[in-house]
C-alpha cells in the first residue's frame, strides 16, 4: 500500500475492513460529546485498547502531529487513524462520521436559537448554559496546565502567551509560531540528542513529488470550490467575506477549539459585526452540548449570518447555508494536512527535537486557553466590560469589568457549575444541563 493511499499493515492487532472503520467511528461521532479530552480518550479506549488497530506508539505520535497543526485536533486523529488503517478512503469516511452527527444537531439547535432566542425560556436556558461554559473554560486551563506545564521553561512559555494575548493583543498564530520556534532552539542549543527513528520497514512507501504536489493541489481545489459558486450565483457579498474569513481562520488558528473561539471572537464579533460578544458564549455552550468537535461552534456563527444576510432563500435554508459554508471552510484543510502531510510525519517518529517544539506549543495554548477563561469570565458575570490603556505608546490595554454591573445570579450559578464539576465530578453535559435548567427557572420566577 503506497503512502498516499495510508499507513502499511495493521498497526497492533486485526486489520479492519471499510464496513468495521465505518460502524466504529459512526460510533464515535455520535457519543463524541466532552470536548478533545474526551473525544480522543474515546478513540485511544476504542481503537487502542478494544479493538487493537492501532499501537499506543504510533496513536500519541499521530497525536503529536495532529496537536501541531490548525484546526481541530480531534477530528484530525480521527482522519489520521482512518488514514493509517484503511487508506485515504478510511481517512475521509472516519473524519466524516466524526463532524456529520454534531454538524446535524448544530444546525437544528442554532435555527431554535435564531428563532426562538427572544423568547423567556431560551434566553432562561442560555442564561445557565454561560455559568457552565465558563466552569468547563476554567477546568480545560486546570487540565491541560497539570499535564503540560512540568518545567519552569514551559510554565514561562504559558504565561508569556497570556500577557501577550490579553495585554498586548498580539496575534494567536504569531504567539504559538513563536513558542513553538522556542521550543526548538531550547531543544537545539541544549544539544537534545534526537531518538531513534522508526525502522524502514514500519513505514509508509515514499510519495512521489509529482504526485504529492498534483494531490495537493486537487485538495484545495476541492477546498475553495464553493467560493467560486458563490462568486457565479451572485450570492450575498457576507456569504462570501465569510467563506473566505473561515478558510484564512482555519490555516492559523491553532491548539483546538477553545483557542479558535478566541481568535473568531475578537474578529467576528469586534472587526466584522457579525454577532455579540454573549452571542459567542451562546453558540459555545450549544457545541458543548452536541457530538463532534467543539469547534462546530464556528457553524453556529455560519449559522447566524446566514440567517441574517441570507434570508431571501429562506431563513432558515439561508442559515443552514451559511453553517456549512463554514464547516467546509474549517474542516476541509484538517483532512488536507492529514493526507499531504501524515506520510511524512510517519518518517520522523520519535524525533526529540519535533517533541520540543510540540510541547512549547501546547504550553503556549495554555495560555490562550487561560486568556479566553478570563475573556469569557468578564462578560458572563458582568453586563459591562471596559478596555484601559495602560501604555498607549506600547499597545498595553487592560479589560476591566465595571464592578456595580455584576451579575450576582451568573456569579451563583458559576460556583454551583464549580461545585459540581470540580468536587462531585459529574460530567460535563450534567453540569450544562444542571445550568441549564437553573437557568430556565430564574429566568420564569423573574430572578434574572
């Protein structure tokens, strides 16, 4: 099997056919809820320990390069392991089955939003489902903090990302470029010995150039084709400015969902307009609550703007639209760096030099995520949130909440969500649905 079409033999155990790829990851994508963590503890329970297609050495590798790239990291395992397994067809039908459920759900529940979202008890449900996004924002920072930040250097990486991003409001991409190019000259000026590589006989065949260039190519074709659609049917100028805006956003946001909302908030909501800051808070809770990558959160963003700007073919037809324009402008790159690039990264297996750069980066989107906690926290439980400048000359600014605009119900809510994450460890969907009930019954008594 050549390397374009996947990875070689089996990887541990039995070989699996199409019709077994496809029954395992239809079930993966409908029970994917819990966001990356326990998305890919899924897949390592599931495909690992279960059902042995694949080595535990060869999943945290492919885990490593999916952490290095743009986009959802989950769903690009998922392709990489189809990938691995059963060739390019396996990678697309794995991949697919990961985003279809959670996309359905979306869609269904961001027209109830459109529609209904003035009404008491929408506004009473979203109202409790922020309290809870927000704990889950916090736990994601504890998390990944305790599993990554194990050195001083890392810990510096983390928290330098954080005073750039809330302080001095660099870009995401430059501030994990730039953790990352850390991590190798750290690993590189410290003479960090390079493992061994993987034996030649446990590697993919080598693609030709040719062929791995004309291969490329035909993916983003395939990739921008429905800008050019929208170009010749004369489709809504902001159909369009999206489209584009969601395809530059897939090829630099990095280290996951919690990042990328990070970045599309300060975009769409602060430059375009598209939507509210707490409209952001709303479609983060929704994705926490369906199957798939939480980064479907993007197509409730695709969602309203269809609706709004597209409502001459129908308003909800329009959103429909506008939800997967925008999931194939995130997705399509995911099954793009999986194919173009996994047969390369499967020649450099235990490269030490790569793993230091890996784990500056994801040191580094501690940071983001702690950025967005913070970002998430000033808005839920305070009505008013101004920016101060503290050295006009440098691009130092502070966001400061206006402290008599606190919201004393969002604040109890928040520490019941805590209570009941951190202390019970119930998981995420009972606390959301706890808040969300919550909510809905201070909303109806009149409380908020």
């Amino acid at each position: 099997m050549t390397a374009i079409d996947g990875g070689m033999e089996q990887q541990s155990g039995t070989q699996p056919t199409l019709s077994q790829l496809t029954a395992a990851f239809a079930r993966i994508g409908v029970l994917s809820f819990g966001g990356p963590a326990g998305q890919i503890g899924m897949m390592h329970r599931s495909l690992v320990e279960e059902k042995r297609w694949i080595s535990e050495e060869r999943f945290l590798h492919a885990l490593n390069y999916c952490m290095l790239l743009p986009g959802p990291e989950a769903q690009q395992l998922a392709t990489y392991i189809g990938w691995l397994v059963c060739g390019i067809r396996g990678g697309i039908i794995a991949g697919l089955l990961f985003i279809l459920p959670g996309l359905f759900v979306m869609i269904g529940l961001s027209a109830a939003y459109a529609v209904f979202q003035d009404t008491t008890w929408l506004n009473g449900l979203f109202f409790g489902l922020k309290a809870g996004v927000l704990v889950i924002v916090l736990e994601a920072v504890i998390r990944l903090g305790r599993k990554t930040l194990k050195t001083g250097f890392l810990r510096a990486i983390a928290a330098s990302a954080f005073v750039a991003l809330f302080f001095f409001g660099l870009p995401f991409p430059l501030v994990v470029l730039g953790a990352g190019f850390a991590g190798f000259l750290v690993a590189k000026l410290g003479d960090t010995p390079n493992m061994p590589l993987a034996q030649t006989a446990d590697l993919p065949q080598k693609r030709r150039p040719m062929r791995a260039i004309a291969s490329l190519l035909l993916w983003i074709a395939v990739w921008q084709a429905p800008l050019l659609l929208l170009w010749a049917l004369s489709a809504p100028e902001s159909l369009s400015a999206m489209f584009s805006f969601f395809s530059r956003m897939a090829l630099v946001t990095f280290g996951g969902a919690y990042a990328v909302l990070a970045y599309v908030a300060q975009v769409a909501v602060e430059d375009y307009g598209w939507l509210r800051a707490g409209e952001m808070v709303d479609g983060l809770a929704l994705a926490e609550t369906t199957p798939g990558p939480l980064v479907l959160v993007l197509s409730f963003v695709g969602f309203l703007v269809g609706f709004r700007e597209a409502s001459g073919l129908g308003v909800i037809a329009g959103g429909a639209l506008g939800a997967v324009l925008v999931a194939w402008a995130t997705f399509v790159p995911s099954f793009i760096f999986i194919f173009a690039g996994a047969p390369f990264i499967e020649r450099l297996r235990g490269h030490a030099v790569m793993s230091a750069a890996l784990s500056a980066i994801t040191a580094a989107v501690v940071g983001v995520i702690l950025n967005l906690a913070l970002w998430f926290g000033l808005h839920v439980l305070f009505a008013e949130v101004k920016k101060h400048a503290l050295a006009p000359s440098l691009g130092l600014t502070v966001s400061v909440p206006v402290f008599s605009s606190i919201d004393l119900a969002a604040v109890a809510l928040f520490f019941v969500a805590a209570v009941l994450l951190f202390r019970f460890r119930l998981g995420l969907v009972p606390v959301l649905g706890f808040c969300a009930i919550a909510g809905l019954a201070l909303r109806l008594s009149g409380s908020v």
